[in-house]
C-alpha cells in the first residue's frame, strides 16, 4: 500500500532460482509513474498520445488488375 505519491515504488521479477531484478526505471515515485502513463489525461483530446516518432510507412495494397 502507498501512502502519498511521492513515496518509491519498487517492482522486481525473480525467477525460481535467481535473485530478484529490478524491472528498468525502478524504484520510481508514484507521482513520477501517473506522470510517465499519462494517467490523468482524458481520453477525447486530440493530443492524447504524443508521438516520440513517427508511424512507419504501410504500404497501399496492390491493385487486383496489378497482380
């Protein structure tokens, strides 16, 4: 249980006969995490989802007379 959203939260994965790991980007705080998901952001706005980068090209589908 966390108290305030500042205090670190730590998520580790063991293995049956490993030590645990820590999971990359751990210990963080909880308010840091709800920052990084974007958890408070509403989901009809536009601006959502800020893309590092761009889509990757798709290509279009050939025409049947093509083929």
């Amino acid at each position: 249980m966390v108290n305030t959203l500042s205090e670190s939260i730590i998520i580790s994965i063991r293995g049956i006969m490993s030590m645990p790991r820590l999971i990359s980007g751990f210990p963080i705080s909880l308010k840091d995490l709800i920052d990084l998901q974007q958890f408070y952001t509403l989901f009809s706005r536009v601006d959502y989802l800020t893309l590092k980068k761009p889509f990757p090209f798709i290509l279009a589908k050939r025409k049947i007379d093509k083929l």
